[in-house]
C-alpha cells in the first residue's frame, strides 16, 4: 500500500466528522460512499481517522513530537510518518470542532416596514421582510438560519458538504440547491419553494418528503405540516417587490401582516368581521388606497384616527 498524504488523510478527517452530523443526507453518504471506493489509500486513511478519533481522548494530553512542524503543515519523508498523523489529527480535528463551536452568530433584526438585504459569507442571499427576526451560524460543515419570526426569501449558495438548514419553531428547511421563501408568525407559517427543492424535517425526524419548486405547505398554529399546495412562484417573492397578495385570507390575518409594514393597529369591533375574507393584490406602501379598496369589497366600514383602524359592520 503507498503511503498516504495529507489530502487523502485531511479528507478522510472530513468525511469522518461530517457522517457525525445529523444532517448529513443520504446523498452525502452515497459521496463518501464513492470517494471511498475510489482509492485503497481511501479506505485505509478513513481507518486511520475513525482509529485516532477514538483514542483522541487518551492522546490529547499527551506531548507530541513534531507538532508544530505538522501544524505548519510542511511534512518532509524524514518527518516520524505516526507522529505526523496524529497531529493532523489534532489540527484538523480541533480546528474543525473549535471553529464550528466558537462561530460567531449574528443576530438580525428588522423593523416595521424595514427590508434587508443579506449576503452571507458563504455567498447565500437572502431578503428579510419586515418585522422579522433571525440568527445565521456559518461554520464549515453546517449552515444554520434559526428564523424566530417574520419572513424571509433564501437564495443559496449549494455546498453539498456543509448543509444550508432553515430551523422554525417546528420544522426544519434542508436546501438543495434552491430559492424558497419561508414565514414564520404566531398565526402559523409556510415554506414555498420557487426554484429547486427541500427537505422537511419535524421533531428531528425527516418528513419523508421533498417540498419542490412550484409547491408550498403552510404550517398551523399547533406547528402542524398541513397538505402539499401548489404555489406560484412570483406570488411567493411578492412582498419582495412592495406586494401583497391575500388568497381568501381571514381579515384577521391580513391585518396582523399590514401592522407589520405600518405603525398601526386594527381593531374589530364584532368577531365575526374578523372572519371575513379577502383576495386581491395590494401596494404594501400605500395604505389609504386599500382600506377605501376593502370598503369596496366587503361588506364593511373602515374608520381611521391616529393609528387605530377600527373596522365595523356597514
């Protein structure tokens, strides 16, 4: 058998603490599964990761020789070939584990009527609407966007190896490949893909399903996946040009989404007129031309001082 080097032992490293993750996919595994059948030298430096791995705890105290000059990563023949390993080992494993843990996580907030443009390090896009607030942790083997309200339309950068993964309160996103838009609100949620596909996962288990382009599920207020839905993709990004399109939306929830764009607050003044509901598309910055349009609509009256919007039967 040849000797290994450093990119055989490095990847070999990688695979081993990747196949760790719970994120890591069948598709990931069926990789790893050809990388290694492609070279002996493949296999036997993957025995060498997972037999060091084991004995890291044992070792990690333990002086090495040579540690440095395998940290400058300037190995020579002469170089004692199992010092060497073990402090690639230490470097890389170390490195990895240490940057994924001490990763900063940036915090992102929007205000009422605020939209951001985000272009994360690893190259994804992502556009928050307003009133949302979210968390992003890069590392180098995982991608985590923890969305804890509002709305936001992702734009990945794909890297198989290190998953792009959108966490709500209930369900988790996996990217592949893809442009979806995801909303979280205390009245439920929805996940509409608009280019590629998904992975859905709830309570840590995976939904058995793929969520492609052209289709949307909405999300109850329980956290409950509800059916597949087709979804048209330019309704979807909508809001991402300053509209808003309601499909037979109860009033109550098309309030609670236009309080998100203005300082105001609406008001029912019967139960029932909440339940009412309304279709059409709406300029999202202009807000007297819709409430004289939703007069015209439904059976209702609108009144409006300061920022209070009273609605009551007509």
């Amino acid at each position: 058998m040849s000797e290994l080097n450093q990119q055989q032992l490095k990847t070999a490293i990688e695979w081993f603490i990747a196949l760790q993750s719970d994120q890591c996919t069948p598709k990931q595994r069926q990789q790893f599964q050809r990388w290694l059948s492609q070279d002996h030298n493949h296999q036997h430096a993957y025995q060498q990761a997972e037999k060091l791995w084991s004995q890291f705890d044992e070792i990690k105290t333990q002086p090495i020789n040579g540690l440095e000059a395998a940290r400058n990563a300037n190995y020579k023949p002469r170089l004692n070939r199992q010092n060497a390993i073990l402090a690639l080992m230490l470097s890389a494993g170390l490195t990895i584990f240490c940057q994924d843990y001490f990763a900063e996580t940036t915090h992102y907030i929007t205000g009422i009527g605020e939209q951001k443009r985000l272009t994360l390090e690893d190259g994804s896009q992502l556009t928050v609407n307003a009133a949302s607030r979210l968390s992003v942790h890069i590392a180098w083997f995982r991608r985590q966007i923890d969305l804890h309200e509002g709305e936001v339309l992702f734009e990945v950068s794909h890297q198989a190896l290190r998953p792009f993964t959108v966490a709500t309160r209930s369900v988790r996103i996996k990217d592949i490949g893809t442009v979806f838009n995801v909303r979280q609100r205390p009245e439920g949620g929805a996940i509409s893909v608009l280019e590629g596909e998904v992975e859905l996962i709830t309570n840590n288990n995976w939904a058995g399903e793929r969520l492609s382009a052209g289709f949307a599920r909405r999300i109850n207020k329980n956290g409950e996946l509800l059916a597949i839905e087709k979804s048209n993709p330019n309704s979807a990004s909508n809001w991402t040009r300053g509209r808003l399109m309601f499909d037979h939306t109860p009033l109550t929830e098309v309030a609670a989404e236009l309080e998100r764009y203005h300082p105001i607050h609406f008001v029912f003044t019967n139960p029932h007129l909440a339940k009412q509901t309304l279709s059409g598309n709406f300029d999202v910055s202009d807000l007297n031309p819709f409430l004289q349009a939703l007069e015209q609509i439904l059976p209702i009256k609108v009144s409006y001082r300061k920022q209070e919007i009273r609605i009551s039967s007509n």
